[in-house]
C-alpha cells in the first residue's frame, strides 16, 4: 500500500499516525503543495488534496475513509454496531464542522503569513472562530466524562479529532477554556506513533 501524504497537514497526520500506531506496511510519499495540485496527481485524487492510498487497483481518497480502512481488524475501529455509529459519528462530525473551522484557522492565521501566500482572509478567519466557539463546548462536554473519544480506548477517532493539536498555541483560540480538550489533547501529543507522525521539526510556528 501507498500513502500519498502532504506530510505535515492536519488530514495526513492523523493517517500517518494510524500507520505508525499499528506500524503497518504502507508507503508513504510526502509530496509538495505543488505536486497535490498537479494533473498527474489528479489521475489519482480528482480533488487534488492530500491525502490518497492506493492499495493495489483500490484508490481511497478522505482521509477518515483510509482510517477506517487501514483501522480494519485492529483495536484503533471498534467492532460493536452502536461504537462503529459512534465513531462514524465523530469522523463525520470532525470532517464537516470541526476539522473544517480549525483547518480554516490553522490554515488562514498560521500557514498563509508563514508561507508567504497572500494575505490572511480575516471574515472566514472570523466566521470560523464563531463555529469554533460553538464546538469547543461540544467536544469539552463529551471529553468531561470519558478519556478518549469513544469511552476508554483509543480509536482513529481520537487521531482524527486531535489533528490541529501541536498547532494549538499558534490560533487565536484560548484552548484553557476547554480543559477537558486540553488533557485530551495532552495524552494524544505523548502518544509515541504521533510524535513520529509529526516527525522534526513540527512546522515552526510563530506563538
Ligand atoms: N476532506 C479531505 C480534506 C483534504 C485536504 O483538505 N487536504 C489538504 C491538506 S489538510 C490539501 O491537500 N491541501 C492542498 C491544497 O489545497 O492545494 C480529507 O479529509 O482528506
């Protein structure tokens, strides 16, 4: 198996950091910006995101569909029809909400200025500061009574939901209101399979 990966982006960490836990036999190519927008790279991901696995003639694209599929059979993808609901729950909820507001964060406040792209777009910036605020609360709530996302074990659903972690100190969002979200964060970041994710250096972020 292949993974076509933007290495340190918030969609691809939480796949890499899936292969690293379950230490599992796939490659992974880390690409360029330019290179996920190029037409050769189209052929396999039409979207021209990152990131894609190829395993044989199968091509998967989104990154919590490969969680799910690389998670097959182990103890990262709970086998219990509700746990399974709850899970695709959270990836769903991740993907469109929550992923959607910090990414746009990350991606508006943190990497544009620092890559030299243009100039931050202050009104999405703000717009998703307001999703932001709305699920934080959400997500603190739920963390307030169990460690992990589905109760007491580690799932992809924790990788997925922890994926702007190490960007945490960089937003304009005062994570110490979520106290919960903050332990959580705290025990995903001294996981040893996402600190190899996150490899050397996590992208210099100025605080
Ligand atoms: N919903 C998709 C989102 C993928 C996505 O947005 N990838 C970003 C990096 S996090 C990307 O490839 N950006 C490159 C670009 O926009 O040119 C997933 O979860 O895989």
């Amino acid at each position: 198996m292949k993974l076509y990966a933007l290495t340190k982006s918030l969609n691809s960490r939480k796949v890499l950091a899936l292969i690293h836990h379950l230490d599992l036999p796939v490659e992974i190519h880390a690409m360029t910006v330019e290179q996920v927008q190029s037409d050769a790279y189209a052929a396999t991901n039409p979207n021209r995101l990152a990131p894609t696995l190829v395993d044989g003639d199968f091509v998967l694209w989104e990154s919590n569909a490969i969680g799910v599929y690389l998670a097959e059979g182990s103890a990262m993808l709970p086998i219990g029809r509700r746990e399974r609901a709850d899970m695709a729950r959270w990836l769903l909820w991740e993907g469109v909400h929550y992923n959607k507001a910090l990414g746009t964060i990350f991606f508006e406040s943190v990497v544009r200025p620092q890559l030299g792209w243009g100039e931050t777009n202050q009104p999405l910036v703000d717009d998703a500061l307001v999703q932001a605020a709305r699920l934080l609360p959400v997500l603190d709530a739920h963390l307030a009574t169990r460690a992990f996302m589905l109760g007491d074990m580690l799932s992809f659903a924790d990788l997925a939901i922890a994926s702007a972690e190490p960007y945490r100190d960089a937003m304009p969002i005062d994570f110490d209101a979520y106290p919960n979200v903050q332990r959580f964060y705290d025990t995903i970041a001294l996981l040893p399979a996402w600190q190899k994710a996150l490899g050397t250096p996590r992208m210099a972020v100025a605080a």
